[in-house]
C-alpha cells in the first residue's frame, strides 16, 4: 500500500469529497437600478420576467430619486444601472456615464377619478395654467399638480406650444400650487386631490393601475402607436445609463431587456421601443 504523509492524506480526502459533492448554485449577485420613476414602473413587469429564469440574481429597485439623482449615485458606485428620462450632460459623460436610448412612453394628462371629461386641447391647457379657467364643467374647482420648474415633465408640457411655455411660466407666479417632487408623488397627489390636475408616464398609469382620468391631447389618443405615427404630442424618453463598472448580471438583465421578449413586455405597458427591433410592426 502507497504511504502518505498526513498532509497528502488529507489532500486526498478532500478533493475525494470535493469531487463527489453535488453541485452547487453560483452565490446570488445583486444588480441595483433606480432613476425616473415612469422608467422604473416600466422596470417592474421586465425584472419579473427575467427573474423566471435568473433566480440567483436579486435586484433592488428602491423608491425612485429621479433620473438626475440617480445619475449621481451611479457615478458614486452606489448603483448599477440608471433608467433616465434625461439626456447626460458633457461633465457626466467625463466621469463615466455611458447612455443608451431605450424607447419613449406618451406623457398623459390625468385628473382625478371623478373629473368626467376624456379630451383636454392645448388651448384649454393653456388657459388653465395662466388661471383664466379655474373649473371643470361639473363645477369643482381645477386644482394643478405641478412638477419642479427642473424637472424634464415641466419642460414637456412646456415644449407644447409657445403659449403653453408662457402658462408654465405663469402658474409658478400663482400662490398656493401643489408641487409633486417625483412620478410616484405626483400622480398620487393628482389622483386623491379633488379636481387634480397633472401629467404621468403612460407606463405607470398602465403598471400601477391608477385611478385617475386619461385625457387624450387635441382628440390624440396617447400610445406607443400615436407616438410612432407623430401624432400624439408629449412623450418622455427612456434610457439606460451603465458605466465601465456595471456589473455581468446587469448587462445581463439590459439584454433581455433588448430580447423581443423584454421589447414585448415594453410594448405591452406603454412603451415604444426604438432601440434593437421595433416591439411594433
């Protein structure tokens, strides 16, 4: 029999047992995503289909900083991807930031629940936010959810018409305003605010099932589709921002995210897909 020193006999016991041990899983990776809060509801559905076949990987999604604050967490390592209603400034591009066009969903004027009309003009709009109309027909009382003068929302609305770019200079002159800071705050406030006024993501109204009132804008009706075609009017850029440093997993969940399957669930929940191939024929 072959002589083994204690140290080689354990050797060979160990790798014996290493050897016949059933396999294991690899250790569960983390993939951490904030940004603009229509970008991160569209998140949702897409992250549950990839987790079907990605169980080890675990995603965190906290409640949304909006894409300017979550562009400064990614650059300080405390992210790994951002979706951004935002274009990247020349100084962020400097540090790292790397951003790839997604898609668009239609920004949609909303009201509160009980407010009975389904179409709003640019004119009525407009004569709204200057306060020369204060009421809906039924006679409540038009109360606006304002977004920060900032934020990409208000630069939307404001990119309707000349005269709407004047109105939202004007409402902010206006005391008393409600002052919504991110997506999930403002149309929460619109919907539980009697005669409540505002603007959402059509990815949110559609994956957080708001109960709010829809307009179409000028008789458009607001959709991937009217997107496409040009017709509807406002619309609110999804992007994916990495850096160097953005981890496998999460290059791995941006690619199923460019899958038809991942470009069909975009669709699906108000989002035209203009990265890779078209989700809409």
């Amino acid at each position: 029999m072959k002589k083994y020193s204690v140290r080689a006999y354990c050797l060979v016991v160990m790798t014996a047992l290493l050897l016949n041990m059933p396999c294991v899983g690899l250790a569960a990776e983390t993939i951490r995503i904030n940004g603009s809060g229509s970008a991160l509801d569209m998140m949702k559905p897409i992250i549950a289909a990839f987790q079907n076949t990605n169980k080890n990987i675990t995603i965190v999604m906290e409640k949304p900083l909006g894409s300017s604050g979550a562009l400064k967490a990614l650059l300080a390592g405390a992210l790994d991807v951002v979706l951004s209603s935002k274009q990247l400034k020349p100084e962020d591009v400097a540090r790292g930031a790397r951003l790839e066009v997604y898609g668009k969903t239609p920004l949609v004027l909303i009201a509160e629940k009980n407010v009975r009309i389904t179409n709003i003009t640019s004119r009525e709009l407009e004569n709204i936010y200057t306060g020369k109309t204060t009421k809906w027909p039924n006679g409540e009382v038009i109360r606006l959810v304002l977004r920060p003068q900032e934020d990409i929302d208000s630069k939307i609305i404001a990119s309707l018409s000349p005269g709407m770019a004047q109105a939202m200079t004007t409402v902010r002159s206006r005391p008393g305003m409600i002052v919504a800071v991110t997506d999930p705050e403002a149309f929460s406030a619109v919907s539980k605010t009697p005669g409540g006024l505002g603007a959402t993501g059509m990815t949110s109204i559609i994956v957080e099932k708001i109960p709010v009132t829809s307009f179409s804008l000028n008789g458009v009706t607001a959709n991937p589709r009217t997107l496409a075609d040009g017709t509807y009017q406002l619309s609110k850029e999804i992007s994916i921002v990495t850096t160097a440093k953005t981890p496998a997993a999460a290059n791995r969940l941006i690619h199923f995210m460019h899958s038809a399957q991942g470009r069909a669930i975009a669709a699906r929940n108000g989002v035209l897909v203009t990265s890779g191939a078209a989700a809409l024929k």
